[in-house]
C-alpha cells in the first residue's frame, strides 16, 4: 500500500475510525487552527460511493467480509472498516428510556441526561439522514407483525425517543437500499477535503506513548512497520473490544493481568476491560407457510426484501415503571446463518434481552497487537438467575405474538422455547451486537470506572476516550443512536 505523507504531530490524533471516530474526526477538525489525524485499522473505500463494496453498500445484507476475525464465535464479530459498525449492521436507530439516562446522569453528571442529550441526538439524526422504516420496505410479515402488536395491547410509540413500552418502527440510515454508514455522513469530500484532516487506513493502533503521566502519542503498524505519531492529545475511538485492548497494551489497566502479561503498569486501573455488557437474545423458530415464502419471494425478487421492520419494547418482571427491558424483533427472510433452497425463508421471533445484569470481560493474551484479545461475554452468567428469568419472560411473550401471526407461520419445535432447561437456553443464546462497558464513565472512586463524565482517563492526562465502551450500562435500545449522540457531545466538550 502506499503510506499517506504524515505530519510531525498533530493536535489531535483519533484512534479508531469506526461510528465514534467518523464524529469526532469531522467535528474536531471543524476548527482550521486545529490539525487532526484519524486512524482506522481497516480500509478506507474513499469519498466515492461507487468505490465501496456492494455488499457495504446493500443495507438488506449484514455483510462480514470487513471485519476483525472472520470464522469467530458470533459474539466477536466487529466491523474493520472506515465507518465501522455503520457498515456492517442492520442500519438500525433506537433510543433508550429515561431509566438508561438517570443512570448514565448517576455516573457521567448532567450532560448525560436524556434531556442534555438531545440536541446531539437531533445533530445525529440530521447527519446520519435517518427516517423511519416507509410502508414498501414492509413484507406480510412485518405487516402482520405490527397488526400483531396492536392486538396484544402495545401501543404505537416513536422507537427513536424516550417513551413507554410499545411497538413501532426504527429509524434507519438506509436511503432506498442504500447503507448511508458514519464514513459517507461525517467524513463527505468537503470533510476530507480539509488541509488540517488526515485520514490513515490500514493503520493497526499498537499502544499509546505515554510520558510521566501523560500521553504524547500513539505507536501504530503501517504498511507492517512501527510508526509513532505525536499528539496533543489521542482519543481513543476503538470501540468496545478494541479501546480497552490499547489501554491495555499501553499499561494502563488492572495490574496483576498486566503483570500476567508482562507489561508494565503505567496506571493502575481494574476497570479497563471489565464491566462488558451486550444483550443476549433467543430465536424462536417458525415454520412458514407457503403462502408466506411466496410472499417473501416476490418481494425478494423486485429487490425490496428486508428481514425486519419492526420491533416491540416490552417490560419484564425487574423493569422500572414507564421503562423496557426487552426487544421482541420478528424477522422473516434468508436465514442470517447457513442457507436454505430457492424459494424458501427463515421466520420467527427473538426475545432480547436489553438490560442484562450480567457482566464479561475483555483480556489480552499477549502484547502483542495483532493477537485477538479474550473477550467473555458472560452471558447469562449472574449468580441469582435474574437474566434467565427476564429471558423466559420475553420469551413467553414472542411466543404469543407468534400464536397471533400463526396463519403465516406455525411453531417449529414440539416444546415452547420459554420451557427449555437453563442448559438448553445457554446453548442457544444469540446477540443483539451491542457490546458497552469495558471502559466505563463514572467517578474516580469507583474501580469499575476508566473515564470520566467528559471521557478523560482517571489518571491519566491528554487522553480521552470517546466510543460504545464508556457508555456504563448498555441502553434499552440499539446501541449505534446514543453512541452517536454521545460522541457528539463529547466532541463539543473538547472544542471547549
């Protein structure tokens, strides 16, 4: 590859060019005074859209070619590409309830309330072009799905704001089949046209340089060869598995895994890598009629097959008043694994669970960066079974949003999901791709805590971090919206 012509320093160096790094490379390097260089470890497809892949392009898809590891437990899976998770995923944008923000308020401050929040939430949605799910991208099956819901007494809510329980639509950065990612929305030709702006691909962040305390730069792979590139300050835009991998490597992280490893500790921070949450999920399987795989068949062949446009937000048994815990997502369409012959589709319903209070971790194996690191997902995992016990609830209640859908598709296996053992249940555990954490916002007291309210690291000076892994507890929402949001806001709080 031919290595892009680099400055001696920059003011800011932003590390990670996923849906985060997008933001803050183009609102940083607003300022024409300030000099900013964004790094991303996958390709850059370019400003052209005709340049990008297809499948990248093709928002009915979740392609998988530009990602970390490709044959990975499904829980690794993470997008290697300039724009991220934008890139890869369903192109789906919800918000959480206002149970997420008072304790996102409880430990990042005030401007992480619902309300500090959404002007940047508004600023998202501008930028990121998002609109509602319109009524051709919907098949009999999301058509049913919403009918479905009204019958069953949840009402229509905007899946884009705070509210109550309900079901609805998502908003979607998909502009008639087109995935519009964080890279076209934030990083246009006019942004990368800008004199002060670098943009690396193909840069692998290896650790930080770090100086009596302070951050003074970043070492990264180009092209295979160690280049170190000075900063003023570096933001670290990774994402969740990726942020507390660099601060690890860096020294910066618990000590005795450190140790383990055989990296000095620079600060000693047990939170890093800790405090992992994602939201696990059962599939409920149907068996479609063949009405229906005539109806999918059609709409798959003029081109307009999504395989789902709707959602229900339902509350479980632990769930505060006026909140959710749970996405009940029915989803008709080529099977998301393995294949199925011509003319024939996967149905069924997915019980999520939104605000598990199990926890994993993400650990090096080694210091060396191109090593994957050990991520445990704990899913399921928490010792008084309460997120089994809200799973089988959410799983009772896909069940009977099946039962009403059943002249389209009738059960596929003898014994409802919810009744499984605890063991069967585990092994068939999924997820929704919304890992947070492992760098949480909160006080300098609290030893779960990396960051705090304004994404500095405890202990360490002119460094920030600024993605998915600060968030403190995972929203009751997917998750691409707030992290939007959120580093929106953090961008305003570093242009002072």
């Amino acid at each position: 590859m031919k290595i892009p012509s680099l400055a001696s320093g920059y003011d800011v160096v932003v590390l990670g060019g996923g849906v985060a790094g997008c933001v803050l490379a183009a609102r940083l390097s607003e300022d024409p005074g300030r000099t900013v260089c964004l790094v991303e470890a996958g390709p850059d497809y370019g400003p052209r859209q005709q340049d990008w892949p297809g499948k990248i392009l093709d928002s009915r898809a979740l392609p998988r070619e530009d990602v970390w590891e490709r044959h990975t437990a499904f829980y690794r899976i993470r997008a290697r590409v300039l724009g991220g998770s934008s890139c890869i995923n369903g192109a789906w944008n919800t918000w959480g309830s206002h149970a997420d923000h008072a304790e996102w308020t409880h430990a990042g401050g005030a401007r992480w309330s619902a309300g500090a929040l959404e002007p940047y939430r508004l600023r998202a949605v501008e930028r990121m072009r998002l609109r509602t799910v319109p009524d051709p991208e919907l098949s009999d099956w999301a058509r049913a799905a919403l009918t479905a819901a009204r019958e069953l007494g949840y009402p229509e809510v905007d899946m884009g704001t705070p509210g109550p329980p309900g079901h609805g639509r998502p908003l979607l950065n998909s502009l008639d089949g087109l995935r519009w990612n964080a890279a076209f929305a934030y990083l246009d030709p006019a942004t990368r046209a800008r004199p002060n702006l670098t943009i690396i691909g193909g840069a692998l962040v290896d650790r930080l340089s770090v100086r009596a305390g302070r951050v003074t730069g970043a070492r990264v792979l180009l092209d295979g060869r160690p280049v170190t590139l000075a900063a003023g300050m570096c933001v670290l835009t990774a994402g969740t598995f990726g942020s507390p991998a660099v601060l690890l490597r860096s020294g910066i992280g618990p000590a005795a895994h450190l140790a383990e490893t055989g990296i000095r500790c620079v600060t000693d921070l047990p939170g890093v890598g800790a405090n992992l949450s994602d939201q696990p999920g059962v599939f409920v399987p149907l068996t479609p009629t063949d009405g229906l795989n005539r109806a999918l068949a059609a709409k798959e062949s003029a081109g307009e097959l999504y395989v789902s446009r709707m959602l229900i937000r339902a509350a479980g048994e632990f769930c505060p008043d006026g909140a959710w815990d749970l996405h009940l997502l029915p989803t008709a369409g080529p099977p998301l694994f393995g294949s199925l012959p011509p003319g024939q589709y996967e149905a069924g319903v997915s019980a999520f669970l939104m605000k598990p209070v199990s926890r994993g971790y993400v650990r090096l194996r080694s210091a060396d960066p191109l090593e994957p690191p050990a991520i445990d997902p704990g899913f399921l995992s928490d010792p008084a079974g309460r997120d089994l016990a809200v799973l089988r609830t959410g799983l009772r209640k896909a069940e009977a949003l099946a039962a009403v859908m059943k002249p389209l598709a009738g059960p596929a296996e003898a014994a409802p999901a919810h009744t499984l053992p605890d063991s069967r249940l585990r092994e068939r555990v999924g997820t929704y791709w919304h890992p947070v954490g492992t760098c949480a916002v909160g006080p300098a007291d609290d030893p779960r805590s990396v960051v705090d309210g304004e994404g500095a690291v405890h202990g360490v000076a002119g460094l920030r971090v600024a993605d998915a892994s600060i968030l403190p507890t995972v929203p009751a929402a997917n998750t691409q919206l707030p992290v939007l949001a959120v580093a929106e806001m953090l961008a305003d709080v570093l242009r002072g």
